[in-house]
C-alpha cells in the first residue's frame, strides 16, 4: 500500500502541529506507524491522500450514525449557507433541535447547545456543583469525560492509549475535588458516599463505557448508581456523547430504563458538525444564566450549521426507527466468532476486540489487554483496507451505511489475521 503522501503530511504536520495532529489518539501511537491522512468519504468507505480507500469502523469516533455524507444532512447544511454561518444570537432552529433531544431523550426536560462533549460535561458537572452547594465529583476508572481539568483524573481515551494515569497542568486542588473508583464496582460506591456523602454533588458516567474500550454495565450497576445517588442528594450525570442516539433514540437510559438527573450529548446531534449539549430536570437546568447563578456562554454554542445538521440528523432517526434493530444486526454478525485470546464487547453499534480473554468489565482488567497484538491486528486490517480506532481503548462504531459486504470483507480480514496468527 502506498502511504507517501500521509508520510510526507505527517512529517509536515509534526512541524506546525505537536504531535502532528489535532487529537492524540489519531497520531497512532497506540498502535505505532504513520496515521492516515484523510482526503474524502462517503458511506461506509474513507479515502485517504494516497487514494486508498478503507472500510471506516472509526466513524468520526461516532457521531456518523448514517454513515459519511448522508444526503438529508448533507442538503440540509447546503440549504442554511446562504442564510449566514454564525448569528452569537438566538434561532428558530436551536428551538426546534431543543424540542427534538427533549422528546427522544427520557431525562431531558430542558436542554442548553454548546459546542463539544468536553464543554458539555464540564458544565454539567459545574451545574450539579451549583445545584447542590457541593464540591466533588465521582467518577469511574477509565471513563472518559471531556478534558476536563478535574476529570482527568483516571481517564481513558488517549490518556489511555498513551498509559498517562493522569495530565500536568492540572492543579492537584482540582483533581483532589475528583473520587475515582472502579467501573461496574457498586460496593466502592457505597463506601465512597458513606464516608463522604454529604460532599459529593455528583456521580458522572459513561453508561455504557467507550473511552476504555466498549465495557458494558454489569446488570444492576445503573439502578445501583441511581439509588445511592438519591438516597444522598448527589446528582447522576449519565455521559451520553457517545451512546446517546446510538444504541436506542433515547440513548443508553432509555436502553437500560435507569433516568439521570442530567444528560451529556455530542456527537450524533451535531450530524458531523460541533456541537454537544447537556440537559435534564427543569429545575436544575433552571440554575443555569441567565436564569440562575451558573454561569456558562459560548459564542459558537448553538452555531447555524451545526444545528442545521443535527435536526436533518434526528429527523432522519425519527423516520428510521429500524435503524437500531439492523445495527443489532450488523453488530452480532460482525463481533461473532472473534479470533481465539480475543473477547468482543459489543452493545449495539459500539464494539472492542480486546486481546484478553475476558471478561472485561473495568478498567484494570481493559489495561491486561495485549496492546502489541491488538497493533499487530490494526496493522493487518489497515493493510487490508479495513480502518479500525488505532487503540485498544477506544470503541469502533457501525453505521446504517456499512454492508453486508462490508462486514464479510472484515471479517475475511480478521480471519486471516487469526490463520496468521496461528501459522
Ligand atoms: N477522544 C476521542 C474518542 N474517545 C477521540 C477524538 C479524536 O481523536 O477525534
């Protein structure tokens, strides 16, 4: 496969950009070589500078539920260019996107746009603060929220994927305001609100972890989350950036029937554009300025465009309700009959081949996975024309655009990884 012209972008980049590239996880350094630089896409397949064309299990990291360029989106954000790009004044539009995310999602009574995951977190968690005259946070090992001063502590993602138990630049007063404890482990809840219920505004979660790898909840973990939290006039904050509109309209809650106090989205509402929101209870999200005294602003927040692109997005989920059931579909066929050593965590449309014979259901047992194989494994699909996260600790993500052909391709791939393996 001839990658010079991604070489040649890389080496340029690392001038101009650190690392080369805008988001650590993308320079590859999970998974070692030279990241692809991305020309073009459409569908299921992505193209990049050298003209080689990937079957694309990256999906923008989620937010491509219709696959790349979906036509409704696409001739949705035409339609708004000429109006203007950027008003820093309210819309008719965020109204009605407001009123789409309210009538799909169980917990949003109110909702406030900003313009990434990592703005809608960190609001959501100030808000609870505000809320509940409190000041620290739990969060769970591996989880990741947004970089987030405070919660950064712990996190997965890229920090993850380059082993960082934590960031500098964060002052420890901040991360000292985070409790850190094990996913899917409810007795470590228990004992952090006996000892310090009184103090803790909130527990935020993946409900579905992403940002390790997909790790599901172990039945009763959500409930458990919501009971200890009410019984301690904590808040829930259930993160749904990634499984929001993905695994059911109504996201990972609706999925699982346990409702948060406060819900963070990105991705998928923004239809491939920036944009992210948190929402919940009325008379929380009533706290927030110029209603209440939390303040949070943005010049961009509720952006034209985006906006745009998110109602052609939740509109085409509304029409296509069978969506979910397909990507169930896709998603068993696809996680069926991994390589031996190698346990698939799936839920959905979001999936991780682990290298590590399972189960894994936290943090720890995500971090025995063995990296070195599971870049060997990336390496022989990317060579094979399959693009999958170059991470052990991020999920991939299917679409409505990806085949049956697409999957049989795949899984051809792996198959010979598996034979090679072997050999
Ligand atoms: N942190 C993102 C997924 N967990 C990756 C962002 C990116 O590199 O685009």
């Amino acid at each position: 496969m001839n990658t010079a012209q991604s070489e040649a972008l890389f080496a340029r980049a690392k001038q101009s950009i650190p690392g080369g590239v805008n988001s650590p996880v993308r320079a590859f350094r999970g998974v070692g070589g030279t990241p692809r630089f991305f020309a073009r896409a459409d569908g299921s397949h992505i193209v990049d500078a050298d003209g080689n064309e990937y079957i694309d299990y990256v999906c923008s990291w989620g937010p491509l539920l219709f696959g790349h360029r979906p036509k409704p989106v696409i001739d949705a954000i035409a339609s708004v260019l000429e109006l203007g790009t950027s008003f820093g004044a309210p819309t008719a539009r965020e109204v009605e996107l407001a009123e789409l995310i309210i009538d799909a999602v169980p917990s949003v009574e109110m909702v406030r746009l900003v313009s990434s995951g990592t703005e809608a977190c960190m609001s959501a968690v100030r808000l609870a603060r505000g809320f509940t005259g409190r000041e620290l946070t739990v969060k769970f090992e591996g989880c990741y929220h947004g970089h987030v001063d405070s919660l950064l502590v712990k996190a997965g993602s890229g920090l993850a994927t380059l082993s960082l138990p934590d960031t500098a630049g964060v002052p420890s007063r901040f991360s000292e305001t985070t409790i850190a404890l094990p996913y899917n482990d409810l007795d470590s809840v228990e004992t952090a609100f006996r000892k310090q219920g009184d103090q803790i505004a909130c527990i935020i979660v993946e409900p579905v972890a992403g940002n390790m790898g997909c790790i599901p909840p172990q039945p009763g973990f959500l409930e458990g989350l919501r009971r200890i939290t009410q019984q301690h006039g904590a808040l829930l904050i259930f993160d749904e950036v990634m499984t929001g509109f993905r695994l059911t309209r109504g996201g990972a809650q609706q999925l699982y029937g346990v409702v948060p106090d406060l819900t963070t989205l990105g991705k998928i509402i923004g239809g491939g554009l920036p944009l992210a929101a948190y929402g919940g209870r009325a008379d929380i999200m009533r706290k927030i300025a110029p209603e209440g005294p939390v303040y949070q602003a943005g010049t961009l927040s509720g952006n034209p465009l985006a906006v745009t692109a998110g109602i052609a997005m939740l509109r085409q989920l509304e029409q296509h309700r069978e969506i979910y059931a397909a990507l169930e579909q896709t998603g068993a066929e696809l996680a069926a009959e991994p390589p031996p050593e190698v346990c698939v965590n799936r839920v959905g449309s979001m999936l991780t081949f682990f290298f590590h014979p399972g189960p894994v259901r936290n943090y720890e047992e995500a971090k025995r996975s063995d990296t070195r194989a599971f870049g060997e494994f990336f390496h022989r699909l990317l060579d094979r024309g399959v693009y999958f996260p170059p991470s052990q600790f991020e999920a991939m993500f299917l679409s409505s655009a990806h085949t049956p052909a697409d999957i049989a391709f795949t899984k051809s791939a792996i198959s010979e990884f598996a034979a090679a393996a072997r050999a």
